[in-house]
C-alpha cells in the first residue's frame, strides 16, 4: 500500500486533549500513544482521500459504466464465466 505521508519526515510534539481515562487505560496496556495516533490519522487521512477521489472523478465513473454496459468490454470475449 503507497504511503499517503512522508514516513521519514521528522516528528513534532504536539498537546492533546484526551478523555481522561481513555488515557489512564491505554497507558496502563502500555499502548504507545504516537504510534496510534499516527496508524489512526493516516487511516482516517486514506478515508477522506478516498471520499474526494471518487467525488472528484464521479462523472467520469459514471460515463465509463455507461459505455461498457452499451458496448461490453475488451476482455469479454475472454471470460470463462
């Protein structure tokens, strides 16, 4: 999967706001709190790029569909199934 950040970018200290006892657990489970920040903020980064991808390109989408529903498609001479 390509990366959607600079991996080797350097890291910055930021303050947080948590629910307090999220916090308490977490840290008693000795969850390190960076790295899940950043696996969560990339996760919601791919959700959000993804959203804007298919809003950005939905008429193209939606014109190819509709050519390969009148005319078929290149391989399906091909299929087996």
């Amino acid at each position: 999967m390509p990366q959607i950040f600079d991996v080797k970018a350097s890291k910055k200290a930021t303050n947080l706001s948590i629910n307090s006892d999220l916090l308490s657990k977490a840290r008693k489970l000795n969850i390190n709190l960076s790295a899940t920040l950043e696996h969560a903020l990339e996760a919601e980064l791919r959700l959000v790029e993804r959203d804007d991808w298919l809003k950005n390109n939905e008429n193209a989408i939606c014109e190819l569909n509709e050519l390969a529903e009148k005319k078929g498609l290149f391989s399906d001479a091909y299929r087996d199934f």
